[in-house]
C-alpha cells in the first residue's frame, strides 16, 4: 500500500450539461477526499439502462485507466462496479438507493429494469471488499452484515440559517403567506408529487400557504429556498439518506417526511418535525399541521453536526484501508498457500 491511496471512483451519476445541478454530493465528497491527501480518479458515466451503454463505458474506462495504478476502487452505487470487472483491486461499493431498493415508474410500480439493476448491485455486494450504505434501511437487502453507515455530508457554509425576509426577498417570494417547500422534479413517480399536493390542498385554505415546488434550480439557491419557506415536504416512496432533508436541517427548516430510509431516525426526536407513517393525503396534512402550528425554532442544525463534509471524508478513508488491508491479507494466505503447495510439491517428488 502506498503512502498516498490512489482510488480510481467509477460513478453512474455526475453533474454535466443535461444535469448541471444533479448529485451535488459526489463532488463534493470527492473534493472532501482531495483535501484530505486522497488521489481520487474520477470516471463517471451514464448507463440509462442500457446494458450497450455499460458495455461501451467500460472499453472507454479501459482506455482512460491505460498507463496509470490505482491502490483500489470506489464504485458510487452498485451498478458502477461492473466496469470493473474482472476484479484486480480491493473494491469498496457506496450503496445509495434505487441500487438496492428499485426504481419506480408510472403508477408507482417498480420497473423490470429495477429489478435486474438490484441484482446485479447484490452481485457486485459479494465481491467487494468492503461495502457503504448511506443508511442502515438499505442493509437489509444486502446478505452481508459487514457494512458501513456512512451518509453523504453537508456543506455547512452553504446550508445555514439565512433571516426568512432576506431569503424572500431574494427570490421575490410571498411575503405574508405560509409556503411549502418541495424540493424534486414533478415527474419523478418515486418522489410522488401527486400526494404532497393532495395533502397541501387539504391544508392551503387553513393556513393561507403556497406550495412552492423547487425543480431544476441551482444547487447554490436551494438554502435560500429552505430559508424562506415553513417546512419541508418529502411524499417519496423510497430513498437511501435523502440528503434534502439533511439540508432542510442545517438551515432549522421544519420537515414533513414520509417515514422512508433513514429520515424517521433524522427527525423522529425534533420538536416541530413529523415523520408521516402512513401514504395518505390525510396523514400527510396532518404532519403539516403538525409543523405548521408549532411556533418555536427547531434544533435541526445541532442534529447533524456530525455530517460535516470532512468527517465523513475521514470515515470514508478509514474504509479504504480497510479494504487495502483485507486486500493485503487475502494475498498473503494465497501466497503461503501457494508456497506450503510448492513444498509438498518438492517433497512429493523426493
């Protein structure tokens, strides 16, 4: 193992021109690692559930890897690891959710191309060295128990509390209503539009609110979003560690979730939250009006101290030598085995 780790990081999603705000927290865990003395490598990729996409992305990750070595290799959601197959490094696997728990179409039913995605993601679960999931729900899809929980980080100088008239200001916002924050594209079925609207109507005339649904803005606008609005509203069928909610967090915005991933762990304990245990429009209401009426500042911010972006970058690498050192000791019983073979070889022979 050398001084310095040299981690070749194979991503399926990255932040490019057609997704200029996407996955935020990939780069920003990969400048985390940088800054921490880590030599990251980036390859990243889009399948678009294509099994030629794969096939064409691992020929051109063979080209980009030619003449350069790496210690191991970081694969961001389980189907990224295939390109590194045959396996010739340590592998850690950082599982994120629709890996392991499917994809979500139309109707709310979960895909055939979900399906063979968490497959191939278990498959690939079984030969890494060591394995991430970013909340211990995904585990239980997993037939390891030798994982690690490490949730994505926040960044904290961005995510802050901004006073609620400036943050409105900013973005020409109703000034003397109660607004609503959704934070996702309308379309995606998983994080269910439908329902949080359902549930907002329910409430809007009582409160005087808006629903103000936050898709496709700039990564660096979303905490004056958090800022001006009066709680957070997650409808989604399924996540990992939704990192909206972490944010929602760290700017003491109020959150309303549906009790999925590791949210109910996340808000369960803060006074002026609501964790929606079942996915109706009335339950759901009833969590805003829970959150609406409390009038007190949460503690949200004290509640995720421990997901500044450094932290998790020394957990992260506390993972990687792990993995170098599971490496390193699986070749060493090779080697004895393939020298004890080589003397009963000798001996056999005199």
């Amino acid at each position: 193992m050398s001084e310095k780790i040299r981690v070749l990081m194979i991503t399926s999603e990255y932040p490019g021109v057609k997704r200029p705000h996407g996955v935020p927290f990939i780069p920003r865990q990969i400048n985390a690692l940088r800054e921490a003395g880590i030599d990251v490598d980036v390859f990243h990729f889009n399948g678009k559930k294509k099994l030629s996409n794969y096939v064409k992305a691992r020929h051109e990750l063979r080209r980009y890897t030619a003449g350069k070595t790496f210690d191991l290799v970081h694969a961001q959601w389980g189907q990224s690891a295939l390109l590194a197959l045959p396996k010739r490094l340590p592998w850690v696997i950082t599982f994120r959710g629709n890996d392991l728990e499917g994809i979500v179409a139309e109707g709310g039913k979960y895909t055939f191309h979900g399906r063979v995605q968490q497959t191939l993601s278990k498959a690939m679960a079984r030969l890494a060295n060591q394995i991430i999931v970013v909340s211990e729900s995904l585990s239980r899809h997993l037939t390891r128990t030798d994982f690690h929980v490490i949730p994505s980080g926040l960044d904290f100088e961005l995510f802050r509390p901004i006073p609620k008239r400036e943050a409105r200001e900013y973005l020409n916002l109703p000034k003397d209503k109660r607004l609503i924050l959704f934070v996702a594209r309308k379309n995606n079925p998983r994080k269910r539009f439908d329902l949080a609207e359902a549930a907002f109507n329910l409430i809007k005339d009582r409160y005087d609110a808006e629903l103000i649904a936050a898709e496709n803005v700039p990564h660096a606008s979303i905490p004056f979003y958090m800022n001006a609005c009066d709680a957070l509203l997650l409808t989604s069928m399924h996540e990992g560690s939704p990192n909206v909610v972490k944010e929602a967090l760290a700017c003491n915005l109020p959150v309303v979730s549906t009790a999925i991933g590791d949210v109910p762990q996340r808000i369960g304990n803060i006074e002026g939250c609501a964790v929606v245990q079942n996915f109706t429009a009335e339950d759901v209401a009833a969590g805003l009006e829970k959150v609406l009426s409390y009038a007190g500042t949460i503690k949200g911010r004290e509640s995720v101290s421990d997901l500044d972006e450094k932290i998790i970058a020394r957990r992260v690498i506390e993972v990687y030598k792990k993995a170098l050192q599971s490496a390193e000791s699986k070749s060493k019983v090779f080697q004895v085995a393939a020298q004890d073979e080589e003397s009963a070889s000798r001996i056999m022979q005199q």
